[in-house]
C-alpha cells in the first residue's frame, strides 16, 4: 500500500521547514488565512523554495469569496509564470459562478496557464451547487486533487457526503480531526490536509510546529 500523503498549509519559509522536519509530503503555500488563504508573494515562494525540498503547492486566489472576473484571471495567469520560475510545483485554485455553480470556462483558462503542472481544486467545490459539481470540477484539465471536507461546515458535517466520492481525488480536509482518518482510510482516501492542527498554541499566529506534523503524520500512516 502507498504511504498516504500528508499536506500542510504554511505562509513562509519557517513554516516549511518545520513541516519538513516533521514528517509532511507536500505544502500548500498561502497568504492571509483571515481571507482564507490567498496567493502569497513571488518572494515567498523563492524563500520557501530554498528551505525546502518538498513539493510545493502554491494557491492562485487574489481576494476572498471563489469569484473572479478578466482583470483578475489576467493578473493570476500572469502571477503563475512568475510563481514557477520562483518554484511552484504546482497549484490550489478554482472558481465560481455568481450562482454558485462551478466557473469552469474560468478555472480552466487559468489551468491553461500553469505550464503543465499539476493543481488542486480548493473548498470552492464545497460552497458549490448543483448535483453535478463533483462531476465538473473532476472533468477539469492538468486536476489531480479536490480538496474537500464535503461541506462549507467542514467534515464533522460534510463526511457521510465525502466518502460517496471518488476516493483517488479526494484530499480531504476542512476540520480535519484524527478520527476521521481511519475511516476515511478505510474508504481509500489517501492524502490529508492539516491547517490550524499543525501549528503550535494560538492557531495562525503561530508557527507550524515540526512536534504536530508528526503526530499527523503518524495518525494519517496508520
């Protein structure tokens, strides 16, 4: 069986270290979590980049809400070249309509623009409606992970909707506790997403602790 991957979300270049020292597979790098997690600089990429030689997930999302328009679909296809020259391995992003239906034509132009990389599609796909969302977002192009907790409340609502999924897209995550990992286990799923839970006492004002990403990885290991 293959080692379930374990993501930790980190703002800088001491955060990945510490998630590195702790045993984590993969970063997902994000500015601002007041805003849920926005695209942080080129800079902080490049820093991150020489701490660490973890696969590095970058997120393209210039402002709150899942919405965008051609001016920032402009900046952010321009902004993903820039973030791969700095060492962006891949990507977190997705979008939706004003009604809340999945933005593909969106998500996909800016797909276009991540030189092949791979990407994620983020908790959008958990605001979203209609019965088909599922559907749309894993027909997207280069996609090769949904994180998802299957509800805008996260897994301690959303896992019953979760485990109907396909277990191989799914990284589940959104409230994530240890308990949820067994039986998520159980139904395939294997790679994890940690936040708040790998960091020291104070949530985001503190620093990833490489102590946390360890007991996570030893949960998520089994």
């Amino acid at each position: 069986m293959t080692r379930a991957l374990l993501e930790i979300i980190a703002l800088d270049a001491l955060d990945a270290s510490a998630a590195e020292a702790g045993g984590a597979d993969r970063l997902e790098l994000v500015s601002d979590m007041r805003a849920d997690g926005l695209t942080p600089t080129v800079e902080t990429v490049a820093a991150v980049r020489a701490a660490t030689s973890l696969p590095l997930r970058v997120m393209l999302r210039s402002r709150a809400g899942f919405q965008t328009d051609e001016r920032d679909l402009d900046e952010l296809t321009a902004v993903a070249g820039q973030l791969i020259d700095a060492g962006a391995d891949g990507f977190v992003l997705g979008f939706l309509t004003g009604t809340g239906e999945i933005d593909a034509p969106a998500t996909t132009r800016l797909a276009g623009a991540l030189r092949g990389r791979p990407w994620t599609f983020h908790r959008a796909i958990d605001h979203a409606v209609g019965p088909d969302a599922w559907e749309v977002v894993c027909a997207l192009p280069g996609l090769d992970a949904v994180l998802t907790a299957g509800s805008p409340d996260g897994l301690g609502v959303g896992l019953d909707t979760l485990l109907a999924r396909d277990p191989a897209l799914i990284l589940a995550g959104g409230g994530l506790t240890a308990a949820h990992v067994p039986v998520l286990r159980d139904r395939g799923v294997r790679a994890f997403h940690v936040g708040s839970a790998a960091r020291g006492d104070g949530g985001w004002e503190a620093a990833v602790s490489a102590e946390r990403v360890a007991e996570w990885r030893a949960v998520v290991s089994g």
